[in-house]
C-alpha cells in the first residue's frame, strides 16, 4: 500500500477578495481639505515609511509630491503624462529605499509593481472597488492599507465593502476628530436604496496633533 502523503492542514486562497481580507486595512474619515495635512502627520509620525499613495488625477499627483518635498519629505509622482523611463527610474528609487513616498494613480500602479511597501493609502476611493482590492493587493499581505474617505465619498466606501465582503475599521487620528457638537457615531448620509449598516470601530489611535495645511491639490477629469 503506498504511503500517504501529509495534507495541508489550511488552504490558502490568491482571490483579490480573500487577500484584501487578510491584508491589515483601516479607514479615516477626513475632509477633502484636511486630507493633505493628515498624511503629513502619519509620514512624519511613523518610524518607517516606504508609501505609495493613490491619487485620482494626475495633477493631484504632482502637487502632492511638491507639497511634500516642500515639507522636507522625499516624494515622487508617476503617471502617464511622463516618460516611460523616468517612470520606472521612480519605480527603482523606491524599491531600493531613495524614495520614502511614491504617488502615482491606479493605471500607473499596476506596472511598477513596487516592492516592499509598508503603507498603500488611498488618498480618494476609486469609482471601481476592483481598483481598491488592486492596491490592496499591492502589499502583498505584509503593509497596512490606509484609506481617506470623505463625506462625499461614502458611496464608493459602500460599494467597495460590498464587493468585499467586509467592513473597513475606522480609526481617529489626534488633531482631526470631530468636531464637539458633531455626533462622532452617526455617520454621513448614505446615498438611496443603499440599506445603512452598523460599522464596528477598532480602538482609537492617536498619534500626534495635526498639522495646519492650506494647500490641496486641485480636481480634474480622472485618468
């Protein structure tokens, strides 16, 4: 009789889904004229950063990456109005440590595949959840996904969380609660048809106070 073999004692699965599960994920809620200021304060709070950061346009790549470099903090952007080859050298500089902060946008994300990233923040929600589980995906299981979600943008966290099957934590960050007379529990309107949902919430962080900022990169037509 042939000896047997031993079996896995846990399968693994490689869906985008089952990764963005097992992958750590936490969520803030922010003001789109806040959000520049809060990602100052995360880089400069954490001990080690090597960040992507996903943007809508490409313009609001650019004046993120000059906005951090003017805050002494080294930061490239890509995307498709740039050469090929200045694109891939941001690539490398980032995989071997040059670069602390790569922006780039969803389209350029996928062909840099960018090693070693400790935090993906989704600067905005993408209009397709399936670009969300992508950048997920990007870390490999080993990073933090970080998301911004504004007022305005609680549609798109609803779908993403449907495709996904599961509910994004929420944290605080010190310098940008809300605001006293605000009810903090009590989320922003949902859009209708969309059935509203209790979110769980993990342990409030607070890691530094905020940063005033009055500069935002401005909107256009996404890529």
């Amino acid at each position: 009789m042939p000896e047997q073999t031993e079996q896995p004692t846990e399968k693994i699965y490689y869906d985008p889904i089952s990764i963005a599960k097992r992958t750590q994920q936490k969520l803030y809620r922010v003001a789109d004229c806040d959000k520049v200021a809060m990602l100052v304060q995360i880089i400069k709070s954490s001990d080690e950063i090597h960040m992507a950061v996903i943007t809508k346009t490409k313009r609001e790549a650019d004046a993120l990456s000059v906005y951090l470099k003017n805050q002494d903090i080294n930061a490239a952007s890509v995307h498709g109005s740039k050469r090929v080859q200045e694109n891939e050298a941001a690539g490398k500089a980032f995989d071997e440590g040059e670069l602390a902060v790569l922006i780039t946008t969803d389209m350029i994300l996928q062909s840099l595949e960018l090693l070693h990233i400790t935090h993906m923040v989704s600067f905005s929600l993408p209009s397709e959840p399936e670009h969300y589980l992508n950048r997920v995906g990007c870390l490999n299981e080993r990073g933090e996904a970080i998301a911004f979600v504004s007022e305005e943008q609680e549609v798109e966290l609803i779908d993403i969380e449907r495709v996904m099957r599961h509910e994004i934590p929420e944290e605080e960050l010190e310098g940008f609660e809300p605001s006293p007379e605000s009810d903090a529990d009590t989320p922003p309107k949902r859009a209708k048809n969309q059935k509203k949902k209790p979110r769980h919430r993990k342990q409030k962080r607070k890691t530094g106070s905020k940063e005033k900022d009055n500069v935002r990169p401005e909107d256009e037509k996404t890529e």
